[in-house]
C-alpha cells in the first residue's frame, strides 16, 4: 500500500480472475473511499464510490477486469474487507 494524500492510502493492484461483483464492507460513506477497475495492461475502466454500507457493485469491465485498487483513509485500513462474490474469496 501506498499513502497517496496526507491521510490515505491506495492498495496495490489486486489480481482478480474473472470476477464480476465485489463487496465492501465497512467503506467510508462520506465519498473518500474509491474501487477503481483495471484491464490486463492496468488501464483504468470505471471507478465506484460506497454509497451504503455495506455495497456491492458487479465491476464494468466484467471478464475484462483484470485489476482492482482500493484508495480509503488511512485510519480504515484495519476496518475495510472486499469480498469477491463470484469466486467466493476475501
């Protein structure tokens, strides 16, 4: 991980393998946490913000999504699990 502001971080990129819906837990609502979608070559598809608690998006790029990043204020880094609800893993 990576302290991208004061105060935030960003994860590594997250191999997913043909995973279509993740969810988030405990993600802070107030629009400061962003899922961000990457293809095999880490071009950027689409991003989400949490909107509730917890949230679950099918990711854009479905088959296509090959990356993940999660950016999230430092201070959450312990409380935030992503779920990938296709292949059953976290």
């Amino acid at each position: 991980m990576e302290s991208v502001a004061t105060g935030y971080t960003l994860t590594d990129y997250i191999e997913v393998n043909a995973c279509t819906s993740i969810t988030w837990l405990n993600a802070n609502l107030n629009g400061a946490s962003r899922l961000c979608e990457f293809d095999e070559n880490k071009n950027f598809i689409d991003y989400w913000s949490p909107n509730s608690n917890p949230r679950t998006i099918t990711l854009t790029g479905g088959a296509n999504t090959k990356y993940i990043r999660f950016s999230m204020p430092t201070n959450q880094v312990d409380n935030v699990y992503l779920i990938d609800n296709t292949n059953k893993t976290y």
